[in-house]
C-alpha cells in the first residue's frame, strides 16, 4: 500500500464522492474540500502529493489557488480537472504552473493512470538520485535537493522543471537523451504538445551554467535526438 | 472586445485631434480682429473714432458667433463620445453575460454527465462495495435527473422565445392542486433538510393553467431551497386580493442581496461571476416563470422579505363566479399579446 495522501478540490458533491472513493480504492489517502480558499488554506497547512483541482469553484477559482500557490513557492503538484476544455484554459493551467489537465467528462481508468504517472514523476524526483545530489559542472555547482545553483559567487534559484531536466542528463553522462524522454520524465506523457518546450529550459540552464551559452561546453545538442551531458 | 479596442483607439485620438484643430480656428478668428487693428496701428494708419467703434462691434459680434458654434460643435462631440462609450459598456456586459451564459451550460452539462459516467464505470469495473450499489445508483439516476431538467429548461424557453407555448386557462382551485405537487417537491427536496409549507386559508380559485403553474411552482419552490441556505425553510401563502389570487413563495436565505429586481427574471442571468459560482443553474428558472406567468394574463414580483430571505409574488386572475366570463377574455387577450 503506498501513502501518497492526495487532495480532491470540487464543489460537486457526486463527483468528489466517486472521485475520492475510487481514489482510495487504489490505496491513497483522499481528503476533499468543496472551495478554493478552503483548498488554499489546507494545501498551505500540510502540503498534499497531489492535489486534483476543478477550475470552477466557489469563493476562489482553481486558476487563481494554483497561481497563489506557485507564487510563494508551493510546487505541490496539482492536476486540473475542469468541465472547461477549450485549448486556452488548458495552456493557461499549464502555464500557471498545473502539472496536468483532465477535462470533465473523463474516463476513470484515465483519472487514475494520470494520478499514478504525476506520483511516479514527483516520486523519482524526490528519491535520492543515483547520480549523487549534487552536480559539478566546471565552476558551477547544482544541489538537487534544494533547487539551487551556485555559479562562483552567484546564487541561482531554479524551477523544479528545470532540476529534474538536468538530473535526467546527469543520471545518463555521456549518452544521449532524447527529448521525448525529457518530456515523459518531466511533465508525463501529453501534457505540455511540444518538445520545443524542453529547447527552452535548456536555453535558460546554459545561460545559468555554462560560461558562454552560445559554446555550451557541457549542455550539448545532438542535432535530431536530443541532449548530452558532459561533466 | 479586443477587436474593438483599435478603433476606438482611433476614434479617440480623431475627437482629440479635432477638437485641438477647432480651437486653434476659434481662437485665430477671434484674434483676428484684434490683429487687424493692432497692424494697422504699427502701420501708421490712425481710424476714425466711427470706423473703431465699427470695426469693435464686427469683431465681438464673429467672436460670439464663433464661440456658440464652437460650443455647439464640442457638445454634439461629446455627445458621440457618450454614445459611443454607452454601446461598448453595453456590449461588454452583453459578452460578460455571453460568456457566463456559456461557462454555466458547460459546466451544468458536463458536471452531471462526468458524476454519472464515473458512477457506472465504478460500477461496472466491480470497483463498488456491495453496500454502496445502491447509493451509487441512486446518484447516477439523480444527475440524469439534473440533466434531464437543464435540457427541458432550455427547451421550453426556446419555445417561449419562439412564443410557441400553448397555456390553457381553466378555472381550477389553487389550494387542491398544490397540495400534491408539494408533496413531491418535499420528497425531492426533503432529505436535503429542506422544510416546505404550505399556508391557505380559504379556497383560492382562479383561472389558470394547471401544467403552467406545476412548472412556476416547482421552479420557485427549488430556487427557494436553493438560495435558502442550509435547512431551507420555504413557504408558500396562497390568499384571494381583490380580483387576483395571490401566491407568494419565500424563503430564508440571504434575500436578493441587491440584484436587479427586473433582471432576475432575464434568461440567462445568474448572479455573480461564474468562474466562482457558488449555486447549481444556468439561469433560465426564472425567465421560465415569468414568461409562463404573463402568457396566463398574471404578474410577478420579487422583493427581499421583511426579516430576510426573499419573497417572490405571483397574482393571477380570480375565477369569481359573476367574474370569470370577463376574466376568461382577458386571460386570453394576454395569451395572445405574449404569443
């Protein structure tokens, strides 16, 4: 039986009911609020492994819990369930940090595979990585576990999604990964469409940890398959 | 709305543009004059006492002239201005609406279908414990039931709208009729921890149509324990005034809390935004009830009750016996003039 302890936000009370139940079914601890401040509140109180957030919510919309969150730092992982499908809604509850989007109707062996693949993900990031927990590169040195960069005197912060990429190089040196494996180890299988959104972390990583981004030195691009670390 | 914002932008900027332009020519012509004469006196040229006198009356009199077409030019700009930015305030609250309309049908819609898709799934994957079966069941039929009702609401106001509504009024005893239907009402709304009252004296007879008026009930009745806060209290006052029969439902809630006492009755309109909606609905309740109040020669008021919660008022035409030939034909004008 795992622990995970897992948080339903929906003001509908049938399907929070067969939402948390079927939840439960699968051995994870379900507990379920009805509105959005009530779910802020709670998530701030004692930090969930997942919470699934509908967007249209009394008091306080989905949208606007996952935004406050995400800006005090709170990267609790959050799956959007909403009946909103249009493809706007859904890139903005990427956009504002949701890890991943179901729109209403969905099926329920779908609900609980997404569940199981954003716990698996949370989970391989938290483990202890078998590439040790902190990265050398150069003068530049990164800590896994508290999403830190230290570049000489400098201090980075990075996002979440920025560490993980980089531990799935540093887990592989030397070999090349691909980038459809960055996306499925990163962000699951379909939430974010499009592998130029891996291009752009590793824009911004280059310009943290190499000396002279435009001659990475240690982030290479293999042309047509991917990414390779070089320590 | 964005696309509005680039003409109105222009617009704005030919109205400043405009209005500079027009007081430059107010303020040159009405220097003019002053100009004239000033060069003149440089230039050595003395005028006549007369020809001053003269030359003073034809300048004030085209300054004045100038001055009152300006006035008049600048308050039909502003005039514009006003009508413009009225039409784009109506206009934004009419996509507000059309957006809350369509934000409330989706989530109405897709909320039960997605409870009742999961529930027989559960169940269907076996994944129910035998005591919870029927319970699950109970609440699949519930959220069909919810869907059921959200559709035929809005069949029935496209009929309305399309005034395709056949009401027959009938000369019908209130009290009787209602009796039953509450009875239903209160096995629906009962485990929730609603109350619902009825308080009649006397038979109420008037002339009405009893489908139309199951319909105006049941609607008032679940807005009633809808808004009415947890353990609703709704009560429903039937009574004869003057030549009209008089129902009032009210409830305990918060009352209207300062809504639009004529849009409430407006299809479509909920209160508040719906991204943080808080009641179940996609606001055609009322719209129906109202329509199906006036097709029957009836009105209907809404008011916050005294001692909180609101009060909805419906008075229909009294079936008096020495009365209801008389109430039948305007009963029948009024079904026409709404058809």
């Amino acid at each position: 039986m795992s622990h995970e302890r897992l948080l339903v936000v929906e003001d509908e009370a049938h399907l929070s009911e067969v939402i948390s139940d079927n939840l439960r079914l699968e051995g994870w601890r379900v507990d379920v609020v009805a509105d959005g401040a009530t779910a802020l509140e709670a998530i701030r109180a004692s930090r969930p492994d997942l919470v699934l957030l509908d967007v249209m919510l009394p008091r306080m919309d989905g949208f606007a819990v996952c935004d406050a969150l995400r800006k005090e730092g709170n990267d609790v992982p959050i799956l959007f369930l909403t009946a909103r499908a249009s493809s706007d809604d859904r890139v903005r509850g990427l956009a504002l940090g949701g890890d991943d989007y179901l729109s209403k109707p969905f099926e329920l062996k779908e609900l609980i595979l997404r569940v199981r693949a954003i716990l698996r993900r949370t989970e391989w990031f938290r483990s202890p990585s078998p590439a040790g927990e902190t990265l050398t590169l150069g003068k530049a040195s990164v800590d896994f576990r508290t999403n830190r960069a230290q570049v000489g005197e400098r201090n980075y912060e990075l996002s979440p999604k920025e560490t993980m990429i980089l531990r799935c190089l540093a887990e592989r040196p030397g070999e090349v990964v691909s980038r459809a494996e960055i996306l499925d180890r990163v962000w699951g299988y379909d939430a974010f469409p499009t592998s130029r959104t891996v291009d752009n972390f590793i824009v911004r990583l280059r310009r943290i940890l190499e000396a002279d981004p435009r001659e990475p030195r240690y982030i290479h691009t293999v042309r047509g398959s991917g990414y390779r670390l070089t320590p | 709305m964005k696309s509005l914002h680039r003409p109105l932008q222009v617009y704005i900027v030919i109205v400043v543009l405009y209005a500079a332009l027009m007081g430059w020519w107010v303020t040159f012509l009405t220097n003019e004059g002053t100009w004239l004469v000033r060069d003149m006196q440089r230039a050595g040229a003395a005028l006549t006492a007369e020809q001053a006198a003269t030359l003073e009356l034809v300048t004030a009199r085209t300054g004045k002239m100038f001055l009152a077409e300006s006035t008049f030019l600048g308050l039909l700009m502003l005039g514009s201005v006003w009508l413009v930015l009225r039409a784009l305030r109506r206009e934004t609250l009419l996509a507000q609406q059309q957006r809350n309309f369509l934000s409330a049908v989706t989530h109405e819609l897709r909320s039960p279908i997605a409870s009742a898709k999961l529930y027989i799934e559960s169940l269907q994957l076996g994944r129910v414990e035998p005591a919870k079966t029927e319970r699950y069941l109970r609440h699949a039929h519930e959220d069909l039931q919810r869907l059921a009702h959200i559709v035929e609401d809005m069949l029935v106001s496209r009929r309305l709208q399309d005034a395709r509504v056949e009401v027959r009024p009938e000369v019908l005893e209130l009290r009787s009729l209602l009796e039953p239907q509450l009875e239903r009402l209160r096995e629906r709304h009962g485990p929730r921890g609603a109350r619902i009252e009825l308080l009649a004296g006397e038979a109420v007879t008037a002339l009405a149509d009893a489908s139309s008026i199951d319909t105006i009930v049941d609607n008032l009745v679940s807005n009633g324990v809808k808004y009415g806060g947890e353990h609703a209290h709704v009560e429903l006052i039937l009574r004869a005034a003057g030549d009209r029969a008089v129902l009032q439902v009210r409830d305990h809630g918060k009352g209207l809390a300062g809504a639009d006492r004529r849009r409430i009755f407006e299809a479509f309109v909920r209160g508040g935004d719906e991204s943080v909606r808080t009641q179940q609905g996609v606001g055609l309740g009322l719209y129906i009830v109202r329509e199906l109040v006036a097709a029957q020669g009836g009105r209907i008021t809404a008011e916050d009750a005294p001692g909180g919660g609101a009060v909805f008022e419906v008075s229909l035409p009294l079936a008096r016996h020495e009365g209801a030939a008389r109430s039948e034909d305007n009963a029948a004008t009024n079904g026409d003039g709404a058809r």
